[in-house]
C-alpha cells in the first residue's frame, strides 16, 4: 500500500486539484485516481475560511462514500460544521461563516444534499486511523502514544484539538503543549491542525498543515517514501496565522 495524506484544505478547492496533478493523479468524472492505486487519506477541516467548501465537500464525499477509493478522518472545523447542520447552536466564526454563507447560497435540494453527504462523511469516519500497512497513524490534531488505540472523549479532544492547556495567547489563540517533543513512537504520526510554514518533523512525527487557507501552501506526505509535496496557496499571506516553535 502506498499513501497520500492531505494536509487542510479548509475549502481551497484549486489547490486541491493542483497538488493531485503534482502526485500524479488524473481526474475521472467528480474523483481524482491514481494509475498506480495509491490511496489518498484527507485529514480533516476540509471546510471554512476558504472559497470552495462546498466544493471540497462533494469531492471528499465523492472519493470517500461512494467510490471508496480515499480515506478521511475529522478536524474541529468538519465537529462544528457537523453540529451545525445537526441543528445546534454554534457561533458561526472563525471560518464557519465561509461555509455556512456558500451553503445558504444554494437551493434547496443541494443544499439538502450537501448537508447529507457531510453528515454521512463525517458520521462514518473514525476518529484517527492507523494504517499498519506503512507503519502510521493518521490524527487531525495528532495523538499522544498512550492514547493510541482508545476512542474515549478524552482522545476525541485530543485528535481534534490538540494538546491544548485551557490557557491562551496574548492574541486569543490556545496555547498548546509540544507534544512530538515527546513522542518516540515507531510509527509515523501524520497531523495538521497547527499552521506551520514548513512541514514540520519532529521524532516520528510530521505536521503538514501548511496553512493553504492563510496564503502558503496545500502539502501531502506520502508513504513509505517518506516525502512532503506541496503546492503554493492562490490566497493572501497571513503571517500572523503560524505558529512557532522553540
């Protein structure tokens, strides 16, 4: 087996598209494929503050659902889209209002649509996967190693949110322990989540969100090759948006 996971989109269709040309995939109808069948695994916050959520959703859904042909686990942006169309009250901030706006857009029978292929995507997904087949774990957020093979709400919040503190920054935004420092696992933990200008290794460990939605780029790692692709981002630079670490 060999793979391709894809760091967040949050709605940045093109980029997406792009960096499937880049690995070699061609496009048949609605799905992206490649000639060789590597798989591609999403992971997660495909949706909010980008363009195209609406989109990025038919596409996921599309390669997912009903061809099987791609792999996704959820972010804390695709919990909060999906409480949304569960009806319940969430704030419709920090990018939900993108999506939230290109949904209301449609008419009624896409919309209707939409809403249901999120909801089945999202219900159907497993919380983080472990793809022994090129020795690694797949997590939003990440995961702690004595938190592999638990599915409690405690690895819930960790695999969606980080190892956050309950504390925050001077700008607002959580402050979150460095949890790859530590980590000496012999599987690759595969994670996004954080925005990083450069994907970032840590022991076993590769962040690749590279903040697509805040101006730099949309990158993949592959396995077993052990190799980061990336494409540059069509949207404005936002410096302020990625995090530093010692």
């Amino acid at each position: 087996m060999k793979i391709d996971v894809i760091g967040d989109i949050h709605g940045c269709l093109e980029e997406l598209h792009e960096l499937f040309y880049k690995l070699g995939y061609q496009k048949e109808k609605n799905s992206f494929i490649h000639p060789d069948g590597r798989l591609p695994v999403f992971l997660g916050d495909i949706t909010d503050r980008g363009p195209q959520s609406v989109g990025v959703i038919k596409l996921v859904s599309e390669m997912v659902l009903e061809q099987g042909k791609a792999r996704y686990v959820p972010g804390n942006h695709c919990n909060k889209l999906y409480r949304y169309f569960l009806g319940n009250k969430v704030q419709h901030k920090h990018g939900l209002e993108t999506t939230v706006a290109e949904y209301k857009a449609l008419g009624a029978s896409e919309q209707e649509l939409i809403r249901h292929q999120f909801m089945k995507l999202y219900e159907a997904a497993p919380l983080y996967l472990e793809i022994p087949e090129v020795n690694a774990i797949v997590a939003h957020a990440g995961i702690k190693e004595s938190l592999i093979g638990r599915l409690d709400k405690k690895v819930k919040s960790f695999v969606l949110y980080g190892d956050v503190s309950g504390k925050f920054d001077k700008d607002g935004r959580p402050i979150r322990g460095d949890w790859a420092k530590h980590y000496h696992g012999s599987r690759w933990i595969v994670y996004g989540h954080t925005p990083v200008l450069e994907p970032r290794i840590v022991n076993k460990t590769v962040n690749i969100d590279t903040g697509c939605v805040f101006g730099k780029a949309l990158t993949a790692f592959r396995l077993p090759e052990e190799q980061t692709v990336s494409v540059p981002s069509k949207l404005p630079f936002i410096r302020e948006k990625f995090t530093h670490f010692a």
